[in-house]
C-alpha cells in the first residue's frame, strides 16, 4: 500500500465516488491500471490544531491498514478527508466505517438513479408556480379591486366603471363629503337655482 503524494492524484479522487462517515469523506477512484493500493488524508485545519490534526491523522492511518490489504481493490486510490468526529469516534467504529464506505466506492451506482429532491430545489419550483399563477392572474384581469396606475387615491375600478368611496356610502360619505352631482337632480329655487 502507497500513500498518495502529489496534488493531481488528490484532486482526480476528488472527482470520483465518495461515500460518507461520521468520521470523514471516502474519495475512491479507479485508475484503471492493475498497481497497488494507493492511500492519501487530507486533514483541514477545520479539525484543530497541528497536534490533533496528527492525532487524527495516525487513527486514520492504523485503521486504513486494518482495512484496505483486503478490501482494497488493486488500481484504486483511496482519499480520506477527515472530520473533527474522527478524534472522538471509538477505534473499532472507526475501522467499521472504513469497511463501509470502502464497499460502497466500489459499489458502482446504477445509470439514471433517481434523486429525491431537495428542499431548494422544491422551494423553487413551488416559487415558479406562483410567479406564473400572478402573471396568468394579471393577463385575464383577475384583480378587478387593484387600483389603476393613474387613478384618483381611493378609486376602484368595477366592471369598468370608475367607483368613488363618496358615492358607496364610504369612508368618505361618514365624512360629510359631497356627493358628485347627478343629471336626474334639477336645482330647485331653494338651492339658488331657476325656477322649473
């Protein structure tokens, strides 16, 4: 078994299949030749400082020497990126975990596998939905209570026919304010006006 040293065998695994622990992030990649078993930690200084990130590093190692001689494939490489859960795991979990997500990098994932959806993905697909009900709404004119761009603050607009508060009894009829004037009511010689 071989430890991965330079930067382009780290980032090919990278791109390859994962399988997730508890512990740490499994890259596999096969490399289609027949060598030996080649082993590579990446160990962040998101998990500690230089002695845990070495704590870390020697639990990984033992426990992927428990491992890999017999599951390992020839022509793999194996990355394991570790977390900070890796110092506090007990040893034989960790060395269990291993087992597992060693068999299922090897484990190639079916073609056209269906993923459940994500809560984003759902979030936008019910945002598109009501953006496209408003703009159906606003097509066919389903707002008849919205104001009118240039109208008159308190005016609505029903079945086409301006409507003014003062007129329905509104607010503005509580108020004391004039009603608009009509053409059945004649002025009479008590207003001021002619006589009929």
């Amino acid at each position: 078994m071989d430890h991965l040293r330079k930067r382009r065998d780290f980032l090919a695994a990278a791109k390859a299949e994962r399988a997730g622990a508890t512990s740490f992030l499994m890259q596999g990649r096969d490399r289609g030749d027949a060598g030996t078993v080649r082993v590579g930690f990446t160990v962040t200084k998101k998990t500690g400082n230089s002695v845990v990130r070495n704590r870390i590093r020697r639990r990984l190692r033992e426990a992927v020497r428990r491992v890999l001689p017999d599951a390992g494939r020839a022509g793999f490489d194996y990355v394991l990126v570790a977390r900070e859960a890796a110092l506090r795991t007990p040893f034989e979990t960790l060395v269990q975990e291993i087992e597992r997500s060693v068999r299922k990098v090897h484990t190639p994932k079916v073609p056209g596998a269906r993923k459940s959806p994500s809560k984003t993905s759902a979030s936008k697909t019910s945002a598109s939905k009501t953006s496209a009900s408003k703009a159906s709404a606003l097509k066919t004119g389903a707002q008849p209570d919205a104001p009118k761009p240039n109208a008159p603050h308190g005016v609505r607009e029903t079945d086409g026919r301006p409507e003014h508060p003062a007129s329905t009894g509104g607010a503005g009829a509580a108020a004391g304010a004039p009603t608009p004037p009509s053409d059945d009511i004649k002025p009479t010689p008590a207003d001021g006006g002619l006589p009929a």
